[in-house]
C-alpha cells in the first residue's frame, strides 16, 4: 500500500495503458486499478449504423405460424 501511495502517478499511467494494478495490503489484494470506459457522445451513436443495416419490408408483421403461439 505504502508503494501504491508513493508511486499512484506511474501506477494510473499502467492503468490507462490498459494494464490491470492490483493494490494489496500485507500481501492480500484490496483494490484493482483499471482503464475507464469511455463512452462516445450521444449525437455519435444516433446515427452511427445508418446505410448498414437493411430491414425486410415484412419486418414488423407476425406470421401465421407463430402468432399461433401467442394466442
């Protein structure tokens, strides 16, 4: 732990490299440092699939056959 407090800056650089820091205390593992997720904008999702995806035009119409089944 004491190494952890005196060398965070290097540890979360290991981190954001994409390793794994496990933290441990007397010799028993207590925390895990890892990179954070980052998630896109909104506005980039929306959007982001458009011209690569193609729906049949019977796509929202139930067949016979299996609107049999939730009767």
């Amino acid at each position: 732990m004491h190494e952890a407090k005196s060398q965070l800056s290097r540890l979360v650089e290991l981190a954001e490299g994409g390793e794994e820091v496990i933290i441990q205390r007397s010799g028993r593992p207590v925390a895990q440092l890892v990179p954070v997720q980052r998630r896109r904008p909104v506005a980039e999702a929306f959007g982001a699939l458009r011209g690569k995806i193609e729906l049949a035009d019977d796509f929202d119409e139930l067949p016979a056959e299996l609107a049999d089944h939730f009767r």
